[in-house]
C-alpha cells in the first residue's frame, strides 16, 4: 500500500508530519494524487496559521497519535462551543 493511499483514511485528522524541510502539527484537509493539504496549527495559539502543499514524497514521519497530538486535540476541543 502506497503512503498516499494510506493517508486517505486520516482525512480531517489531528496529525503530526515530518517532512523534508520542517515539521508542524495540524490537520490534514485533502490527499491528492502526489501531494496532500495540510493546516498547521500554531500549538502557542491554537490556530491554524497556514495552509502547506506537501509533496507526499517528501514526508518522512507522521504521528496520528501520542501524547502531543492527543493535547492539540484537547485545547481544540475545549474551545468548540454547543449551540
């Protein structure tokens, strides 16, 4: 199975990537063909700062779970009102 392939699954997932040149936290929002979209979530603030394309060949790692992932998920959810 391709990475590509595997990270359709994770769609609007909390995640941590590792990538060539950098690494962030955020949410994957679409996996193309030969790239994905990913939101990077500035952990200080807890909002998304930016949009990157990544070239799936590029990334190294990626975390969907752990302790770090896990307290992003927590400070996001604690600022979601009901209405």
């Amino acid at each position: 199975m391709r990475l590509i392939e595997k990270l359709r699954e994770y769609t609007n997932q909390y995640m941590f990537i590792k990538w060539a040149c950098g690494s962030e936290y955020g949410k994957l929002v679409s996996v193309g063909d030969d790239f994905i979209e990913f939101d990077v979530i500035n952990v200080d603030t807890m909002e998304y700062s930016e949009t990157l394309l990544i070239y799936s060949p590029l990334i190294f790692e990626i975390a969907v779970g752990g302790a770090d992932v896990q307290r992003i998920l927590a400070e996001v959810s604690s600022k979601l009102t009901l209405e």
